[in-house]
C-alpha cells in the first residue's frame, strides 16, 4: 500500500478546505476594515468602538475555529498514516504499547521508526517538535475551557515540552519566551492556527512522509534480522 499516496491525497484536501474556508471570513474583515459595502453605512453609535468590530471579531474566531479543524484533520491524517506503515506497510508492532505511549503517540512512532529505518533521524531535515505538537495541540484543543470564549489555551505539560510553541501568536511568544517570563503563569498562551502556520505544518507532514519513502528499503533488512531472531529462538 502506498501510505505516502494516500496521506498526501488527505493533507492536499485539507490546504484546499481550510483556503476555501477561509476565503468569506477574510473577505469580510478586509471589508469591514476598508468601509466596503454591506459595512460602508453604520448606524448612528455613540460607542467608541468601531463600527462592525463585533461582526469583525466574529470573523476572526471563526477562522480559529477553521484552523482547529484542519488541524485535527491533520493530526487524524498523521496518525493514520502512522498507524499504515506498522499495520500495512513496514508490519512491525509495539511490545508493550502502553508503556511506548507513554511519553507520547508521535515519540513512540519516531523510536520504533528509528530502530527500523536505521537512523537517529539527524540527517531527517523535518521539524519533528512540530510534528509531535500537532497532536499536542489537536487534543488539548479538542475541549473547550470557558463557555464565554471558543479560545483554548496550551497547557504546562506542552510548554515543558516544548517551551517555544509554534501554535500561538508572536506576541505571546514573545512574552512567553521573555527573560522574565514563566511557565507558572496563570495567562497560558492562546492556541492560534494561522492559515501560514498550517501550511507549514502540512508541509512537514508531507515532507516526513516522503523522507520516510525512500527509506522504506531499510524496512525489509530489519523484517530479515527480525525473522532471523525469531528462527534462532524456535
């Protein structure tokens, strides 16, 4: 089975529904910004805000919300794959899948993969801190924290693991990595799926899976070695 084939068919439908997505809800703060029509004729306020910013803000979770999504569907896609190339492809298994696990889905599959691939992945270009974050960020983000908001913050344990996020907004990253910033404090960073920060992310997932292709053939010399310690036990 061709897992690279079908991982890319996924993450090239996910680019084209988050682009497709986001496409009204940009269009609509450009316009809200520019005074274009249907938000060039406010009604008489005397709030200092702007006019239209709550029809602005709107927007903006929205494309949080879209960013999110195609995140999880990128996280599924990931896992999926993964999940492929021990099930269908390479065919190896975890000995003890809980205590594999334990320090994460995504390092499980790097160390497994590493034995069978023969490599301690220092010659594999791919950010795989962004790789493992996007599951991170997938899970924490898949429950909500305030009924007043749709933002999610990260947590402490992502942070201790990766203290510089690529999911959050400069700013925050900034404060956050600050000399006098601290991971015990009470403002966690806001998660934030830029349509630039997903492309990035989709991109490494592709750019992992390809670099895993051509490496595939190490993948049979260990299923011999393997078969040949069975052999040597019976």
């Amino acid at each position: 089975m061709d897992a690279t084939y079908f991982l890319k068919n996924r993450t090239a439908l996910i680019r084209t529904f988050y682009a497709t997505g986001a496409q009204g809800f940009v269009d609509m703060k450009a316009k809200i910004e520019a005074g274009k029509p249907p938000f060039d004729d406010p009604p008489y306020s005397e709030d200092p805000e702007p006019p239209y910013i709550s029809e602005w803000m709107d927007a903006e979770t929205s494309l949080d919300i879209l960013g999110m999504a195609s995140l999880s569907m990128l996280s599924d896609s990931l896992k999926l794959y993964l999940n492929t190339l021990a099930d269908r492809v390479i065919g190896f298994s975890f000995a003890n899948q809980k205590a594999a696990f334990r320090t994460g889905f995504v390092p499980a599959y790097f160390a497994a993969l590493g034995e069978i691939l023969d490599t301690d992945w220092s010659d594999c270009p791919v950010d795989r801190g962004l790789i493992e974050q996007i599951v991170l960020v997938r899970n924490r983000g898949q429950h909500g924290e305030h009924l007043s908001t749709f933002a999610v913050t990260l947590d402490a344990k992502i942070l201790e693991k990766h203290p510089q996020p690529f999911f959050v907004s400069e700013d925050e990253l900034s404060a956050l990595t600050a000399e006098d910033g601290s991971l015990g404090s009470l403002l966690m960073p806001t998660i934030r799926i830029t349509a630039a920060g997903l492309g990035r992310a989709v991109d490494e997932v592709d750019a992992l899976a390809d670099w895993i292709d051509v490496r595939l053939d190490r993948a049979h010399a260990w299923r011999i070695q393997q078969r040949s310690k069975r052999e040597a036990k019976a």
